[in-house]
C-alpha cells in the first residue's frame, strides 16, 4: 500500500510540473503540496487498514472543499 502513495506523489508530481508549465501557479503549488504529502506517506511504513483511513480522509476533505470551491467560488461563464 505505501508503493501506492508513492505512486500518487509521482503522478501529483507529473501534474504539478504541468500546471506550472501551463503558467497556473496556485494549483501547481497546491499539487506540489499533495505530492510532498504522499511521498511523506509512502515513507512511514504503516499498516494497510492506516493508509486506507488516511485516504479515505484525504478524500472527504479534498471532495467537501471541491464542492464549495465549485458552488461558491467559481463565477458562472468565466470561462467564456
């Protein structure tokens, strides 16, 4: 389980490289952040039933603040 983390960070990693590239600073800095996250957890060596908590976790909170960000940030046809 904690190859997969490590295979999170790469791929976080692949998308943050990409963002900044495409001049969107604040979400590669947000993805560069997620990548140091999994790579921090990829390295500690728990038990499998932990990292699926901590997945779990990191998927609610990523999902509720997606959900608000999407409802109450974004302005309708900004991207026209």
């Amino acid at each position: 389980m904690d190859r997969m983390f490590r295979v999170l960070a790469f791929w976080t990693g692949i998308f943050a490289v990409m963002f900044y590239l495409g001049h969107m600073h604040q979400t590669s800095l947000i993805f560069f952040g997620q990548t140091v996250f999994f790579l921090f957890l990829g390295y500690l060596k728990l038990t499998e039933r932990m990292y699926i908590y901590i997945f779990g976790a990191y998927l609610t909170i990523f999902f509720a603040a997606f959900t608000y960000w999407t409802t109450f940030m974004m302005i309708p046809g900004m991207g026209e």
